[in-house]
C-alpha cells in the first residue's frame, strides 16, 4: 500500500514538473530565435542580451552558449566571448565538428588580442577534432608565419604590442561561424550560408599585412626618434664647444 501511495506521488510530481519544464524549453527557443534574428540585424547587445536569457534558462544550452559567444565577439568582449567558446567544448564533448568549430571561435578571438601562440594552439585543437576544417589549416599556418617572424625580429616591447593590438583591432573584423538555432523538437545546428562567417584566406592573409605594416610603421617612428636625438645631441655638443 505504500509503494503504491509512493508511486502515486511521483507520478502527481512529475506530472506537475513536465509543464514546467515544457514552458522554460520553449522560453529558451524563443530566446535564441529572438537573439538570431537581432544577430542577423547586427544588433550584437540585444542579441547577447536574448542569448543570456536563454542561457539562464538553461545553462547546457549549445546553441545559446555558442551564440552569446559570437555577439560578444561581435563587441570586442574577447574574454568573455572566450569564455562562451570554452564553455561549448565542454558540452560538445560528444560532437567533434560542433567542438571543432568552439575552438576555430576561439582562435580567431585569441587572435584579436595578438596573443599568437595561444592562438596557435586553439587552432591545432579545432584541427584535430575536425581535420577537414581547412580555414583553421590556414589561419594556423598564418599565425605560424607570424610568430616566426617575430622571433626572427627579436619580438617587440609592450608598448608596441599594445599600439599595434589597437591598430589592428580598427583595421580587422574577424569573422565567425553563424549562430545556431533551436528546432521545435530538439536544439541543432543552425543552417550554414553558402560562405560560412569565419576568418576567410583572404581576412587572415590582410590581417597579416596589417600587423607587419604596423611593425614597419613602429620601426620607422623609432628611427625618426633616435634620429631627432642625435641632431638634439649634436646641437647641444656644438653649443658646448662655443662656450669653451
């Protein structure tokens, strides 16, 4: 009698939890559709704004996770769109592709903060999970080129990395894979447009030239400054010798 009493119950709580459950997944879906359509429109906060609620519905949400991700790139919110990314590897642990495409995000966003070798490694990882990803097999190799070059010239100073971080930030707008979307029944991939959002041969090879432009540009002001030094140090030299 009381198995059955015990049973009776949970089938009342589970009956009383299912509309519950039924009504926050489709506050989640809507959430997410709402934040596509604002993404589409490139209203970036409003769109993060749509994903952060559907990710506090339901923090296991991919497509959520994955998107809020993108509108924080979208804003120059590098870290907490890395954040985002990091998050999705861990509950793509099941999907190679889908993590595969976490970590080509998270490359091109460490890439925004010229932190190279990192970089470097989030793109080696999207490639072992999705070897036929062939923009992160070059955006890698470009990053590669970028750090060879920048042993070759003995690296920089902080200043100057932080002047050319800047300066590539206004030139370059990295591109990166398209929202996901919710289906009625089950969450998925959204579709992919013919040429994927991501960071094209063509992006990577500029924002190369873009930061070795800058180095030339770096390089040529330090001359010009020692330059106006030894005429300074030479003038004072010459008024030295006439006081004598």
């Amino acid at each position: 009698m009381n198995k059955v009493f015990i049973k009776y119950i949970l089938f009342f709580l589970m009956g009383m939890m299912l509309p519950t459950a039924l009504s926050a997944q489709k506050e989640v879906r809507k959430n997410i559709r709402k934040g596509n359509k604002e993404y589409r429109q490139e209203k970036f906060s409003d769109a993060a704004k749509s994903y952060q609620n559907a990710v506090e519905r339901n923090a296991a949400s991919k497509e959520a996770n994955f998107n809020l991700g993108n509108a924080l790139y979208r804003q120059k919110e590098w870290d907490q769109a890395i954040e985002m990314y990091n998050h999705c590897t861990t509950l793509e642990q099941e999907n190679p592709t889908a993590a595969s495409a976490a970590w080509h995000n998270t490359g091109n966003t460490i890439l925004q903060k010229k932190e190279l070798q990192g970089s470097m490694e989030a793109y080696k990882m999207a490639l072992r999970l999705n070897p036929q990803d062939d923009e992160a097999r070059y955006n890698l190799a470009v990053v590669q080129k970028m750090i060879q070059d920048e042993e070759e010239q003995g690296g920089g100073d902080d200043d100057q990395q932080d002047d050319q971080q800047e300066q590539q930030q206004d030139q370059e707008q990295q591109q990166e894979q398209q929202p996901q979307q919710n289906d009625q029944n089950q969450e998925k991939r959204a579709e992919q447009p013919d040429q994927p959002e991501q960071m094209s041969r063509d992006n990577a090879r500029q924002l190369l030239q873009a930061i070795e432009q800058d180095e030339k540009e770096t390089q040529e002001k330090v001359q010009q400054i020692k330059a106006k030094e030894r005429e300074e140090q030479a003038e004072n030299n010459r008024r030295n010798n006439k006081n004598w």
